[in-house]
C-alpha cells in the first residue's frame, strides 16, 4: 500500500482575518495536493502575533508530512513570519548571505535603494533552505517539514511550481511550460475552457512585463504524460488560434 502522504496549510495576516484581503491561495494548494497525491487536511488561518503563528505551526508540523504557510514574509513591520517560524524550531533568524546578495543585486539593478525595510525579506531561521521567487526575486524558504511562502497568489503560485518537485508524492508530477505571448485578459476565458476539459490537470499562468510588453508563461502539471500531452497540445493549440487572429 502507498504511503499516505498528508499536508497543512497556515495563512497568515490580519488582512484575511479583517476581510480586507480575499485569500486565492488556499484553493489553489488544495487543487496542487489534489493532483500530486497529498491529502490536505487542515488549514488554519491565524493574525500577525507570533505566539498564534508559532502554536499553529509547532502543532500542524507535528502532525501531518508537509505544511505550507503563506503571507508574513515581506518588508513591512507586521511581516513577523521569518521570525516566528524561527521561534518555533528554537534557532534563530538572520540574514541570509545568500538573500541578501540577491536582493541588493536585484534592486540596484532597478535603481533603488536597499532600504532597512527590504533588507527585512532577507532574513531566514538559520539553517533554512531558500525557496526560489521567479518573479519578485525574494525567496521564501524551508526549513524541517514547513515551507514558507508569499502571500501574493501569483508568487505563491510561482514558489509553489518550485516546491512541488522535491515533495513525496502520491504519484509523480509532469509538467509542460508554453509560451503565450498574450496578457492573462485575452486568454482567461479559452484557458478557462481547457482546463474544464481537462480536470486531471492543473493549469497555471503567469503574467510577465518585460521590454514594454505583456506576456504570460502557462504551465501545465499532470500526474500521467498522456493528460499532460493532451493538455499541453490544447493549450498550445489556443496560442496559436490567437495568433492567427493577430492582423
């Protein structure tokens, strides 16, 4: 018999618990898990007070294979996750000389400064392992059994690609990248439409800037190379119906 394979999910912010932020992560996780093999079994979703982020993450660590937290991890004086995740395994939070270096690289690159505040999203429990961020460049990271995430959904979803990977699985995850050199509003509805087509599947988008115009890298996940070929070949097929259509 397969190994069962169990995860939970910590959202954090008083932002979700106030209303004033609608949370898109927990659904996407749960379909990720879904797919791959992993049962999701709890999700809990706590304020920015370090004793509630430590007792949460001290009693689903403990209990199920994986946990996931999401938000906490940015540059503002509320993002206390780094701190509170280090609390809770008893070492301490640092900057990471790895972090960092991305980090002052990434904004001098834009021309800003590496102010206090961002210097803030380069510290880690000391012995954590980055978890990379393809598109705002500061990681999250893992450290035991728990991964920590941005609470951005299209970073989480970004980090979460990269998680997927090195998890114990139910069955193997494939994946297939398309490039669409359309913005998320023209494909949304067609895209909508295959993934109905293809429930086996996870879907996912990812809009991108770069050199004044918009694009959006599509990837497709699926446990069996035949749901993965199937999808991919609609997905592709999408992108060049939009193409053609191009004047």
């Amino acid at each position: 018999m397969s190994e069962i394979i169990t995860a939970a999910m910590i959202v954090i912010g008083d932002e979700i618990l106030s209303g004033r932020t609608k949370d898109k992560n927990i659904g996407h996780l749960a379909d990720v898990m879904t797919a791959i093999g992993i049962d999701l079994k709890e999700v809990r979703i706590v304020s920015d007070d370090e004793d509630d982020i430590v007792a949460a993450v001290n009693a689903l660590r403990a209990r199920y294979t994986y946990v996931f937290t999401t938000g906490g991890i940015g540059p503002t004086h509320d993002d206390i996750t780094a701190d509170s995740i280090a609390k809770a395994f008893g070492v301490p939070c640092e900057y990471d000389e790895k972090a960092y270096r991305l980090l002052e690289a990434h904004y001098a690159q834009r021309g800003l400064e590496f102010t206090e505040a961002r210097k803030r999203m380069a510290r880690m429990p000391v012995g954590a392992e980055h978890i990379d961020n393809p598109i705002s460049i500061a990681p999250g990271f893992r450290i035991g059994n728990v991964h920590v995430m941005a609470g951005v959904p299209s970073i989480f979803q970004a980090m979460l690609d990269n998680v997927v990977p090195t998890l114990k699985t139910g069955a193997k995850m494939l994946s297939a990248m398309i490039h669409c050199p359309f913005g998320e509003g023209v494909i949304g509805g067609p895209l909508a439409e295959i993934q109905k087509a293809h429930p086996d599947t996870i879907i996912g988008s990812y809009p991108k800037f770069l050199d004044g115009s918009f694009w959006t890298e599509l990837v497709v996940r699926a446990r069996t190379q035949e749901a993965l070929d199937a999808a991919a070949g609609d997905v592709q097929a999408m992108v060049n119906a939009l193409k053609a259509k191009q004047p």
